[in-house]
C-alpha cells in the first residue's frame, strides 16, 4: 500500500468533494426545477441527466475510494 500523501491533504480532499456534490446538486436542482416549470427543452434534460450522473459517479468514486484504504 502506498502513502503518498503529504500533511493536510485529506483536510482538502474533504473540502473539495463537500463542494463538488454542492455544486453538482444545486446545479440539478436548477434544471429539474426549469423542467417541472415546463421549460422541457433537450438542453435542460441533457444537463440534468450529466449532473445526476456526475452526482453519482463522485460518490461511487469516494465511496470506492474509502473501501480501498
């Protein structure tokens, strides 16, 4: 197993991951919300369907990612 990581570093790990699923969640609460007020063009459902499936993917990522160390 290696241990490449300096002092501090999961302390930014951490912070960075808490603002991506923010980020990543408001932004799929924004299109859901421009589809249910009936703006249902192909755009909003595109980004909608990316941002819940980065959404997931971070957190299979840091999911894995805990299982692994």
């Amino acid at each position: 197993m290696r241990d490449s990581k300096k002092p501090g570093e999961h302390g930014s790990n951490t912070k960075f991951f808490i603002l991506l699923l923010i980020v990543l969640g408001i932004n799929s609460l924004r299109y859901g919300n421009y589809l249910l007020e009936d703006s249902t063009n192909i755009y909003n459902w595109v980004f909608l369907i990316l941002n819940l499936v980065s959404l997931l993917l971070v957190l299979l990522m840091n999911t894995k990612r805990k299982n692994n160390s």
